[in-house]
C-alpha cells in the first residue's frame, strides 16, 4: 500500500473578514466541472470541487479525497482507499459511490461531456464499500493517479449518470473543495465561504469585463487580486507598492484554427498559404510576451519537438502556393477556380483576453495579400453553439489550455470531441492511440514529438504563441503560490491580512 502525504465597487479598505476580491472578464455560465471548458470556469471549480488527487507544490500528484493506492503488478486496475473525514458542502458523507458516479457520467454518452476523454481509458469503477474502490483500466497505466485529477461530483444530487448541461445541479452546485458556494448575486458576482480552517474566510468572483478597469479596481483596493495583467498594466501596477506581481506560467498556447471542412481549406496548399502570411510576431507584440509555438504543445513541454521551427513570415511564398492551389490574384484578392474569391468568415470569442487586437491585426494582414477576412465577435454561447456544434466557422481564434498531462487526443484524433476542425490523419490517429496506451514513458516522449510533427506539417491551424503571465495581488494578500494550470489550487495556503 502506498501513502502519500497528506461594478464599481466603493473605494475604501476592506474590514477585516471581508473576502478576497477576485475579477474575471465573464461569470461562469456554468458551475459543473461536467461541463467546464473555459479558464474562468475551471478556477471556480478549483475553489468548490474536490478531486481524488491534486498537484502539490513541486507538481507531483499527492492526495485529496484519495488517501492511498495500490497499483496491481500488471498495471492494469488500482485500488484506492480514500479519506474517511470527508463531507459534501450539505454535510452527506464523500463516498467511493460519488466517484464511481462521476467516472460513469464523464464516459455516459448523453452526458456529452467536454471532459470525457479524460476517463476513456478506465474500463471499470466499482465501489468496493464506502472508502474504497478499485479502477480497471482499458490499458496498463504508468501512473494512473496523474490522471486522476478530474473534479468529483456528488451522486446523491442526480437520478442519472447522464447528466444534462441545463441540470439545476449548475446554478446550486455542491462541492467538497476548501470553499462552499454560497450565493450568485444579482451583479453576477459569485459569493464563496471557506469550509476549513485555512485560507481567505470569504472568496468573492466579480464580473468586470473591462480589463483595464480591473487593474483600476485594483489600484483603488476594490480587488485583492488579478488573474492575468495585461501588458500595458504590468509597469503602473509593479510600481506601487501595495501590490505585488506574481509570474506563472500557462499550459496554454493560441491559435487560429482552420475549417478542414469548408472546401477552400481542404487543401494543405491553402491552409500554409495562410500560416505564411501570417505575421505571428506582429500579432503578439501589441498584447504582451511569450513564445512562438509550432505544434500543439508549449515549448517547455517534453513533447515539444524543438526540431519543428515557427513558420517564417514568407507571404510570397504562400501567394505562390496558392497559385499552385488554383487560385489566381486580380491584384485585389484571389479568385479559385468558381471565381469566387478567397473570403473566410473568422469566430472569435468576445470575452477572450485581447483577442479584439489580434483579430485585426490579423485581418489587416490576410486582407493586404488578398485573402478577405470577416471577423464575429461572439458571446460566449453563440460562440460555443457556432464552433463545437454547429462547425459554422471557416477560421476560429481561441486558445488550448491543458493540465499536467498535456493530453491532445480530443483536438486531433479524427474521432476526437474537440477536434471542431475536422482534422483526420490516420498516422496521427495512429500515434495518439500509441500514446495513450505505451507503458514506456520515453517512448511516449518520442511519439508525442512525432505528433507536434506531422501535425505542423498537416496545418490544420496557425500556431500562434504561449503568453507570459503575471497576476497581481494586494499586499494584503499573504503566501501566495499560483498554480499554473488552475490559479487557486493552493489558496488554502493564502493568507489575507
């Protein structure tokens, strides 16, 4: 058996007891990790939910609801035995039941789950009696506990394992995580208490869409703290003395991802023509530092294969591409061979950091080589509607944001959720299924580069960069670490003076 150790806000100083102020540029449209798929809606899950493991500070997994493990010598099942003084927020004990629950509702088709790749290769959960549990999985597992950070949800609240996305469980959500959520207030903030006996007594979500109003806010002492600080912010903020900045950094890369649906961008010469002139350095300058990318990895990660150079800026080498694509240029745009011109409509979501400047920046550049660009900016919900359901983009600018285990699958396998782009390449379906199988950390390694290859090679999107972070915290704000992939998982650290 193995143990491991265990808005506009008044502007005056808040009293003591008063909670920690944190700003996202949009509320959660949702409280169920069932559904999570934005930052801001995995930070709050960090706060209410408990998974059965967690990152400690040197990023190796150490328990949560977990309390110890047992791998069988096959690698092929564990059994985990979990911590016997756990509560839901409504005080019904935590049970190996609830985690059962949750793995059966990820992988339950009706559920539909944007997380469910992240339980495919358990093939079994059973509930062995109230605290433990034994994991069958579909392949031997080099370590099943780093897969086993995923938000446990309580099963005494649903009559299903298949969960639907408008389920009242969203808008009275019940965790066991260090903070309980206590109430959505009418100016969309969202009111937490803590449970325990560490950490800020009271963490408040605000509502600011305005980025730079939040760093005012933050100024003026209306917020304790500052998830991302945009550039042009960094130097007033590290000037006073009452704030202090914290780098971090992201598992996150941006992109503009390519419809491989739409016939003009079925062809490969069409989709480099378009990385070619695209000028990613001049994307990046206005919004802030970082590093270019050329897969669909960060460059700090052991998958990156370093060997795969950023496209250069060679727009007259994707004019001739597309010549040789069919297209001709009039000396205004380029005409296929329909003679219709080279026009892509371009999605982008309205709430996301900056994206407005690199949008346009983006659209200046195709469109003075003749490629015509028609951005949207989006809601949240027309964007997810328009991209993951509907597919009705020919270009989309978001960004991937990962965990620990840097799982790509979904974004590229042809039979992937994510993969919105209808990208399909048997050797790339090959690879990711050795991936995810191989017991050989190292072969893992070289096959994960293999990926990043022919995927950059493929350009089903323009790798764009990954962003150089800095949150910013009132002085008030004692201790504290950010985790860099999910920001509070060690407020309980935190103290507030």
């Amino acid at each position: 058996m193995r143990r491991l150790a265990p808005l506009l806000l008044v502007l005056a100083l808040p009293a003591a007891g008063d909670p920690l102020r944190y700003a996202e540029d949009r509320a959660p449209g949702i409280v169920n990790p069932l559904f999570a798929t934005t930052m801001a809606e995995a930070r709050l899950n960090e706060l209410v939910f408990a998974s059965l493991f967690t990152d400690d500070r040197e990023l190796r997994s150490a328990p949560a609801i977990a309390e110890s493990f047992t791998v069988a010598p096959d690698r092929r099942s564990m059994r985990v035995a979990l911590r016997r003084d756990l509560k839901w927020h409504d005080d019904v004990p935590l049970t190996a039941r609830d985690v059962v629950f949750t793995i059966e509702a990820m992988q339950a088709e009706g559920t539909a789950s944007p997380e469910a790749s992240r339980v495919q290769w358990v093939r079994r959960a059973i509930a062995l009696h109230d605290h433990s549990l034994q994991l069958d999985f579909e392949a031997p597992e080099i370590a099943p506990e780093d897969k086993l950070h995923f938000k446990i949800l309580p099963a005494h609240l649903f009559t299903s394992t298949t969960v639907e996305r408008g389920n009242a469980f969203r808008t009275s959500p019940v965790g066991s995580g260090p903070y309980r959520l206590e109430k959505f207030n009418e100016d969309n903030s969202i009111s937490m208490r803590r449970v325990g006996a560490l950490g800020p007594q009271q963490v408040l979500m605000r509502e600011v869409a305005d980025k730079n109003y939040q760093a005012k806010l933050l100024l003026y002492e209306s917020l304790e703290a500052l998830v991302r600080v945009l550039p042009r912010d960094l130097a007033v903020l590290e000037s006073d003395r009452s704030i202090d900045l914290y780098p971090y950094q992201t598992n996150s890369w941006w992109y503009v991802g390519m419809n491989g649906a739409n016939p003009q961008l079925t062809d490969v010469r069409v989709r480099r023509a378009i990385t070619l002139m695209t000028d990613v350095d001049a994307l990046l300058k206005p919004i802030g530092t970082g590093d270019r990318v050329s897969g669909p990895f960060v460059p700090s990660s052991p998958f990156y294969d370093h060997a795969v150079k950023p496209a250069a800026y060679d727009p007259d080498a994707g004019a001739r591409l597309l010549t040789e694509a069919g297209y001709t240029f009039n000396g205004r745009e380029w005409l296929g061979t329909d003679g219709q011109s080279l026009t892509l409509k371009l999605a982008a979501p309205a709430s996301m950091d900056t994206a407005q400047d690199v949008v346009v920046n983006l659209q200046s550049q195709l469109g003075g080589r003749g490629v015509k660009v028609e951005p949207e900016f989006l809601p949240v919900a027309e964007w997810k509607k328009r991209v993951w359901r509907d597919r009705s983009f020919d270009l989309v600018l978001s960004q991937w944001s990962f965990d620990r285990n840097e799982d790509v699958y979904d974004q590229f396998h042809s039979t992937g959720r994510r993969n919105f782009t209808s990208y399909a390449n048997p050797e790339v379906d090959a690879l990711l299924d050795k991936a995810r199988t191989t017991t050989d950390p190292q072969e893992k390694k070289a096959t994960l580069r293999q990926v990043h290859a022919k995927i950059a090679e493929d350009a089903p999107m323009v790798f764009l960069f990954t962003l150089d972070s800095y949150a910013a915290m009132s002085a008030r704000v004692k201790d504290v670490v950010v985790h860099p992939f999910y920001f509070f998982t060690w407020v309980e650290g935190w103290r507030l003076e």
